[in-house]
C-alpha cells in the first residue's frame, strides 16, 4: 500500500507521493513546528496571527494522509477581525467579533452559527491543536528567498489505481535593497507497482523592485505592471511571511550556512579558470544553426565584440560594437544598431566567465546569494539590470539568466571542455520572449591573434 501525504489548504486538496523531494520535507518540518515561538513578543492581542493546523484523515482508496489549513487572522484594536487577507479590502473587510476575557478570546462570526475560542499566552493563540503566532507589523522585509508549495494527486492507496500528481510552488526573493526576483517551479510524478519518474520545469522568473508601507507591498515589474499585496512577516530562526494570506517560509539556519556574495564569485572564478580568466585577451566561438555559421569575436582589452553570418560560405552579416559605439552592416549598407542591440552587447561583458575577470568581479561581489539546488545563484545588479549565475555543488556554471533587453533571458550549459586553461560549455540551451533555441559550439578559441583582426565588410 503506497501512502499519500496530503496537505489541505482552505477547500483545495493537495497531495505528495511517498517520496517526497527535500523541498517539501523542508515544507512538512516547517509545518509540523509550528513557526519558531522561542521570543517573547508584545502581550497586546491586536495584530495579525497566522499558524497551520493538521489533522489525519483517510483519502479515498484508503491511503492515510494529513490535512494542512492555513489560517490568518486579523484582530483590530475595536474589536472586530477578518480572516482574509488576500481580499482588496482586508483592512476594513469586518467577518464579526471578538471579545477577551482574562487569557481566553472568543471570535463570533457574522451571520454564520460559529464561535471560535483560543488561549492566549505569550503572543501566541491556541485551540489546543493550532498554534497561531503574531506577526511583526513594521515595514521590512526580511532579506531571502521565501517558498510556497502547493500539489493535486489523485490515485494510489488500496484504490489500485497508479498514482498520479502535480506539484509546484512560488519563490519570491528579497535582496534586502529594494529589489525582488520571482520563480515557478513544477513537477510530474507518476508512480504505480513499477513505475516511477517525472519531469520538472522552472519558469523564467519576474523581476523588478518592492517597497513595504503600512504593511502593504508594493511589486513594480520591469514591464510596468504593478501589484499590491497585504504582507507581514515573523522574524525568529524561520521566517514565516504572510503574503495575501498565504504562508511562506524561509530558513535563516540555511541562509547562516551560504557563503558571501565575494566568496561564491571567487569559487566560482577558481572552478571555471582562475588566473587564466584574467588573462584572456581575447576569445573567439563558433557554432553552426540552420545552415548559417556564425563566428563572435571578442576583445576583452577595451570590451568590443564582433558577430559575423556566414551563408553559402559567404559573408552575410557583421554586427560589431566597439565600447561606445556599434554598427550593423549588410548587403554592402552600414547602419547604427538598435539600442536593445546595443545594450545585449554591452552588457553581455557581465555574463559568463567574462564577468569574472578582475575587472568586473567586484561588481557581483556586490551581490546576494540564495540555496539553488544543490548548489548556489549569485544574483548581483550591474546599471540596475538583474543578473543571476547558478552554479552546481562544485561551483561550475550550469545557468544564467538575465534581463537586459528587458525580456528574461535564461541560458543553461553542458558539454564542458577545458580551452587554455578555461572551463567553457560547448552546449547551450537558451530561452525568452516564449521560445527555446540549442547552440552547440565547434569552436572555442582564446587569445589567438588572428581574433582581433577585425576587417572592415568591404575588405571581404
């Protein structure tokens, strides 16, 4: 008999398979300690609390499950409260009464037959079986990533039937510094008699900045969209923030265990080349897609680069951005390049092991660094634009995103060869603006000489 662990969130029914990933382990253990309640707060009963109750239940087809129901609550100084703060309104919504007498508070509801009766001790409510603690209520948001989870399933347990469930979440990171990056995560599982597997993807993620006030967030996209959600947070061993009335978590024993943003950048330096990085002068890829070759030339001593089309063996197509300015030449016309152009070229110094030099490596020292995987993501800001390099447990380069254009950009890297001492990935897989493309490389060439001759189209 294949057992389900079902977490039960208001009238949605969410459920886990036997094995359970260490992200919702980490998720279950938040749960079943109830928030960190070790510090003792204000005895003034006012505020917002929020907590998790858990109850066994049997699924149908008789696997054994649990039941999770978030709960929040917000008790106004004249005596009414509301339990729904993902509503608009929520700071005037009124969903009835409450009184206190001596430790004990009674919450009557409006026009419904239910009283709900807690203790109240320590800036903690309790029923007895849900522990609500309070929420700080000042305008910061503690720095890190913060994770909800959430699943469906169905199947399993002595129904016979094969077990089938999706599951995800949603990440927000705070930098502390006014800016924020969101992420989706999902998953696949199938799993009968036999069978077992899955897949999983992760969305290119939001970005743009955040302001807290009178505990209302405030998320302004790059795109210009703006959202406004209610937030409060507890600020003890786990971080337990209430956005729009969902719980999310964030571990600072985990966050105590990451390194610095300047340690991860040296890791990550020393794994990919080290010295040998600082001392490219210039580098030269090639790659072939659709028939079309294309060689990028860079020259590293004053940031320039260089692509050049290749069709039919002929020159098609030169685009070349000399460290202040670019142009594009074609079918025997020379022509400005566009400002986005510009800017892709510009900034893509501050990607990949080319961030790394010495010349720029203080810029990401200057960053954050959040758990990704098994291993780290750098984020670091350069002009205001949002950069993320993620490594694996080694410290290696498996990913990059990036918002230049002003699109999310993502890349992910495979096939690594060393080249002079460099560690570079031959394959590429590259997403935005909804499509995927792969680039595989069949030429990495550093510092040769004939890289920086750079002929003007008419010498062709």
């Amino acid at each position: 008999m294949k057992q389900i662990i079902t977490f039960k969130r208001m009238k949605k029914i969410i459920s886990f398979p036997k094995k359970i990933s260490i992200k919702h382990s980490l998720y279950l253990f938040f749960i079943l300690s109830a928030f960190n309640i070790s510090s003792c707060k204000s005895q003034t009963l006012p505020g917002v609390y929020a907590g998790v109750g858990i109850e066994l239940q049997v699924n149908f087809g008789g696997g054994m499950g649990m039941g999770r129901n978030d709960i929040t609550l917000y008790l106004r100084p004249d005596g009414t409260f509301t339990n729904d703060l993902k509503s608009k309104t929520w700071r005037t919504d009124v969903k009835g009464n409450y009184k206190q007498s001596g430790n004990k508070v009674i919450l009557t509801y409006n026009n419904i037959d239910r009283k709900d009766t807690y203790t109240y001790k320590n800036s903690v409510l309790s029923d007895g079986s849900t522990i609500l603690v309070r929420m700080d209520e000042n305008d910061k948001v503690p720095a890190g990533k913060y994770s909800f989870t959430y699943a469906t399933g169905s199947g399993g347990g002595m129904s016979g039937s094969t077990y089938i469930g999706a599951s995800g979440g949603n990440e927000i990171y705070f930098d502390g510094k006014g800016n924020f990056s969101k992420e989706g995560y999902g998953a696949v599982v199938v799993s009968g008699d036999n069978i077992g597997g899955g897949t999983s993807h992760a969305d290119a993620t939001k970005q743009g900045t955040y302001s807290l006030h009178n505990n209302e967030l405030t998320l302004k996209y790059k795109n210009g969209e703006i959202e406004k959600h209610s937030f409060f947070a507890s600020n003890g061993e786990t971080v337990t923030a209430i956005i729009d009335g969902q719980i999310y978590f964030m571990d600072k024993s985990d966050m105590a265990k990451l390194p610095t943003a300047a340690a991860l950048a040296d890791a990550i330096k020393n794994k990919q080349g080290g010295k040998a990085i600082d001392e490219m002068k210039s580098l030269l890829t090639e790659c072939v897609i659709n028939g079309v070759k294309i060689i990028i030339k860079k020259n590293f001593t004053n940031n320039s680069v260089r692509i050049e089309f290749y069709k039919d063996g002929k020159i098609a197509l030169i685009t070349q951005w000399n460290g202040n300015d670019g142009w594009e030449w074609s079918e025997n016309k020379k022509r400005p390049i566009s400002d986005k152009k510009e800017k892709d070229l510009r900034y893509n110094f501050f990607t990949g092991v080319a961030a790394l030099r010495k010349s720029s490596i203080d810029l990401l020292a200057k960053g954050s660094v959040t758990k990704e995987g098994n291993g780290y993501c750098l984020n670091y800001l350069i002009d205001g634009i949002n950069f993320k390099m993620i490594t694996d447990k080694d410290y290696k380069i498996i990913s990059e995103s990036n918002s230049i254009t002003g699109e999310p950009f993502v890349s992910r890297y495979s096939n690594y060869k060393t080249i002079s001492g460099i560690l570079f990935p031959f394959n590429e897989e590259d997403e935005t603006g909804g499509q995927a493309y792969e680039t595989v490389f069949t030429r990495i060439i550093v510092n040769d000489p004939g890289t920086l001759d750079w002929k003007e189209p008419g010498e062709y």
